[in-house]
C-alpha cells in the first residue's frame, strides 16, 4: 500500500501537514475527511532515485531528500530497539512513522512500511532510498534478515553509523581552528597592503625622499594588489571549477589521489582513515555471516581513495582464489604501503585463532585512534605554524613602514 504526503486543515482552520497510508489518492482525502480534515493537497511519496532529482542538487553537495547522518543513526538504533523487543517490522516501522521528527524521515519510513505490506524484504525496501541506505547498510540488512539476527545486526549499524559520524566531526573540530586563523590571517594581511601601508607610506611622498627598496617592494606589491584584486578572484573561482570538472575524470582523481597517498603527512591520515572505515565494515559484515569475499566486495564502497580501493578489488580476487585475507592485503602493500602493518597482522591472527571479527573490530578502534592522534598533531602544528607566519608577514610590512622613518630621524639628527 502505497504512501501519501498531505497538507490539511482542521475545523479550526489550524495546518496539519503528514503521512497517510491508502490505495489511491482518493481513497486517501476520504480518510482525512472522515478524520474530521479538508485535504489541501495529497501526493504520493516518490522513492529517492528520481532521475530529475539527481541531476540537479546532487552535483552540488548532499540531496535535500537523503536522510543525514543523524537521522539514520537514530532510526537504526529505535528500529533496533523495537524489533528486539518482539515487534514486527511493519509494527516498529508504524511506531517509526509516529516518533518522526521531520517530515523527510515520516515519509521514508512511510514508504519502507508500504514495501513491507506489498511483500519486499526491509533490504528491498531500502533499495528505493539508495541516498539513504547505502549498499553497505542494505548488504547487512540482509545478512541479518537471512540469519534471522535483524536486531542485533541493526544495533551493531547504528554504532557504526554514530562513529562515522562522531570520527568526522572530530576531525572538522579539529581542524576548524587551524582553519580560522588563516582566514583571519589572510584578511588582516589584505588589508594591511590594500589600506593601511598605502596611508602611512605616503605620508613620505611629500618629504621627496628616495624610500627604502624593501618599501618600494611593498608599496609595489600593494599597488599591484589594488589593480588586480578582481582578478585573483576569478583566477580562484577559475581554478575551483576546473578542478571539480577534472575529478569527475576517473583518470585524473585517481592521479590526484594518489598524489595525496605520496604526501608525507596527508598521505598517512588517508590511509589510516581509509583502513579504520574498511576494518570495522568488514568487522561488523564478517560478524554478521557474511562471507569473507562478498564482505570485502560491499566494503569497497566505503574506499574513496581510488588507488586504495583498486587495490583492495585486486585482493578480493586474489581472495576469490584462495588467497586469505591477510596475504591478499599484504600483496598490495606497494610503496607506499596502502593497508597498515599492524592491521594486516591483526586480521591474519584472527584468521589463525578464527576470530576474525573481534580483530577486525580491534584494527579498527587501533586505526581510529591512531587517526585522531594523528589529527590532533596535525591540528596542533598548523596554529603555531600560522601564528609565526603571520607574525613574519607583519614585521615585514612594520619594518617596510618604518625604515624611512629611520631614514628621515637620520637626516634630521645631521
């Protein structure tokens, strides 16, 4: 049975906005009506694959219809919560419809319960919201629905979910300080050259004096800036654009990632990222009972650094073969080496002791800390760095002001 948005009125003329669950959309206003409401407008919830949709807003950041992380996680965990409490699915997804908070999760899960009526699996039903429910998420919803363990596979998602998430804002808290004092950085600078050392040095126009070379360097620099500052700015804006239409060439982002993977510092937290976010999916997939193969098929998805993920597709094969999972690894650790050390240790002791899921589990939280360790040194040498920057700039430019002062406190001492 499908769903339905709609927008109506009580008898008080107050707005009920909602979602109704009926046959036809004139099925659906006859229910409201009976509820005592005048239907304004009743639309049926489309799934989130519309073609028109995708070529507009996806280019340019998140779709507006895609649950955010939040409210995944939150949904997970509650869904969780009720079907190991000996709910249904389709009851837990009624509760689901009743506790949402926004109009966005109302209607998806409204949709995920009218699948479930017409007979698909949750997973199939998570297919018609791929923005929202990724191949990993449904590839375990799944194995936990074939394994007859739904409940404990969805809490083990949800922490998977509220870590991702907690891992990424602590590496944007980390580096939003860094962040703004190069802003403030460049701004004081810009406006030091575009307004404060024109005024000063010019005091010395008049005094016909012969300015200092690291003065006329800095008023020519200043001057240079005034004329050409609209340039600059589309110069940014030009290599902005021409950088996102290069990384849409597979070609030319692979190239740049691995550019990345060769940078001394930026290339070891990309990988120690890479490998945190591979070990705990493949962790929580081998755990569920899915096979080695068909886990490290689903965790690629969750690789975004393509030399990285290409060569974990090469293990896979290798792994197809019968390889094990830790020499398969381990053959693909080329200079630089793409999968840590001791996370290629950790997965070939839990093939040996055959608790592979609990040492991918460990690899993970090892990498993750390692990677806020890592951060936060980063974070915590960039601001200094900064600071010294900014102070050198500064007395440069104090120094450039300055010496004809000298200059002229000298002729004036003769």
């Amino acid at each position: 049975m499908p769903g339905f948005k709609f927008l109506a009125y009580d008898i008080d003329g107050r707005e009920q906005r909602g979602v109704i669950e009926s046959d036809s959309p004139r099925l659906a206003r006859a229910t409201l009506r009976a509820q005592g409401l005048f239907p304004l407008d009743v639309a049926l919830i489309e799934a989130a694959n519309d073609a028109s949709n995708s070529s507009g807003l996806a280019r340019f950041g998140r779709r507006t219809d895609s649950l955010s992380t939040e409210q995944l996680a939150g949904i997970t965990r509650q869904l969780a919560t009720l079907v190991g409490a000996g709910l249904t699915i389709e009851g837990a997804l009624g509760a689901l419809v009743e506790q949402a908070e926004t109009e966005r999760e109302r209607q998806v899960v409204a949709q995920l319960r009218a699948s479930i009526r017409e007979g698909q699996s949750l997973a199939q039903a998570m297919g018609l919201f791929p923005q929202s429910f990724s191949e990993l998420y449904r590839t375990l919803v799944g194995a936990g629905e074939t394994s007859g363990k739904l409940p404990d596979v969805l809490l083990k998602l949800a922490d998977y979910v509220e870590d991702q998430q907690a891992m990424r804002q602590k590496l944007i808290t980390a580096m939003v300080y860094p962040a703004i004092v190069v802003v403030i950085c460049a701004m004081v600078v810009v406006g030091l050259m575009l307004y404060v050392v024109p005024q000063v040095v010019g005091v010395f126009d008049a005094t016909k004096q012969t300015l200092p070379l690291m003065t006329r360097a800095l008023l020519g620099l200043s001057t240079l800036l005034k004329l050409t500052w609209w340039l600059w700015i589309i110069a940014a804006i030009a290599v902005t654009v021409t950088f996102r239409l290069a990384m849409k060439k597979t070609t030319q982002r692979r190239r740049f990632h691995a550019l990345l993977l060769r940078l001394p510092i930026i290339g070891r937290l990309i990988r120690v990222r890479e490998a945190s976010q591979l070990a705990a999916t493949l962790s929580i997939l081998v755990g569920s009972g899915v096979p080695v193969l068909a886990a490290m098929n689903a965790g690629v998805g969750v690789v975004s650094n393509l030399p990285m993920r290409e060569a974990l597709e090469r293990a896979a094969n290798q792994v197809r073969e019968g390889v094990s999972l830790s020499r398969a690894l381990q053959s693909q650790n080329t200079k630089p080496a793409l999968f840590p050390p001791v996370m290629l240790h950790l997965v070939a002791s839990g093939e040996a002791s055959g608790r592979l899921p609990e040492t991918l589990a460990s690899a993970a939280r090892q990498q993750q800390r390692e990677l806020e360790t890592r951060t936060a040194r980063l974070a915590a040498l960039i601001e200094p760095a900064m600071i010294v920057i900014m102070g050198v700039i500064v007395l440069c430019i104090v120094l450039a002001v300055l010496l004809p002062i000298f200059e002229l406190n000298q002729l004036v001492s003769r």
